[in-house]
C-alpha cells in the first residue's frame, strides 16, 4: 500500500468514526467568545497580580542606606 493510499484510507476511517461537527449558533457562538474574553482577562490580571507582589517584595527587602 501506497503512503497516499494508507492516508487516504486513515481518513476514511476518521471521517467514518467521527460526526461532522455542529456548527454553533450565533448566541453559542458569542457565549464562547465572551467565555474567551473573560478566561483571557483573568490570566493577565492573575499576571500583573503576581508581578506586582514581586515589585512590592523586592522593593521591601532594599536596604535603607
């Protein structure tokens, strides 16, 4: 068997096992981008949270000359 015939014959089996998916409606679609949006926001206000406790830990730790 031929490399183009086994791929051929992998992605029948692939389309055969798996359902084509569902394509989202317009409120799903912006349900998962606003889920998006706010998952995004979190992890950078988790981000700067962290980079701001280390401005504050070093900034405390300076010797006072």
């Amino acid at each position: 068997m031929t490399y183009r015939n086994s791929l051929l014959e992998r992605s029948r089996n692939f389309a055969l096992e798996n359902d084509e998916p569902v394509v989202l409606d317009y409120l799903q679609l912006r349900n998962r981008q606003c889920f998006d949006a706010w998952q995004q926001r979190r992890a950078e206000y988790a981000l700067n949270a962290a980079i701001q406790a280390a401005r504050n830990k070093s900034q405390t730790e300076r010797p006072v000359a």
